[in-house]
C-alpha cells in the first residue's frame, strides 16, 4: 500500500543524497590536489603552461599522482637550492624542462645529489 512507496521514495532520496554527498567530497579533494600542484606550479622554474593543462596532464599521466602529488614541492625546493648551489661556485647545471616534459618523463625520480660544494 502507501507505506511501500513511502520506504522506495525515502530509500531513492537517501542514495541520492549519498551520491551527492560523494560527489562533493570528490569535487573537494580535487580542489585540495589542484592547490597543492599549483604550490609546486609555481615554484618550478622552468616554462610552464596553465594550472588546469599542467595538472589535467599530469593526472591523466600517472596513475599514481595521488602518492606523488606531496612530494612534488619538497623535491623542487631541494632541487631549486641543488642548482643554485652549483650555479654559485661556477658549475654549469642545464636549465630546468618545460614542465610538461618533467612530469611526462616523471623527473622527479631523479636524484639530487647530496654534495653541494659551497666556496
């Protein structure tokens, strides 16, 4: 009778609320991923294009960007301060990639090496 209607009506209003409510919650950590890039966005050196190309790349690039994501602008900092270091006492170090070219060939697996030489 009436009350079946009620539970199936209730019952689609609670998933679809659930599903709203999911949405939101992707939509915000998605929005919390896109500052964090664009944190390290900005303080790479190298040429680079927009925040929504660079980051729609590099997400769509690597499977694991979640997991790569907090790692991004330590290595950069640690890199950054690297070249400077060598820049300083004369040592040629080669310019930084087009940011697209250092997430597509996933640069920051690259090592930086641990002696900086200072004068």
């Amino acid at each position: 009778g009436k009350s079946d209607n009620n539970n199936i009506y209730s019952y689609t209003n609670y998933k679809e609320k659930e599903y709203i409510k999911k949405e939101k919650e992707e939509e915000n950590e998605l929005k919390n991923e896109k500052e964090e890039f664009e944190k390290f966005r900005c303080a790479y050196p190298g040429i680079k294009r927009g925040l929504d190309t660079e980051f729609e790349n590099f997400r769509k690039k690597h499977k694991d960007y979640r997991e790569v994501l907090p790692r991004l602008l330590p290595l950069i900092k640690e890199r950054i301060r690297w070249v400077n270091s060598q820049q300083s006492i004369g040592i040629f170090v080669p310019q930084y990639p087009n940011l697209r070219t250092w997430i597509n060939q996933r640069r920051w697996e690259e090592e930086t090496p641990k002696n900086i030489y200072f004068d």
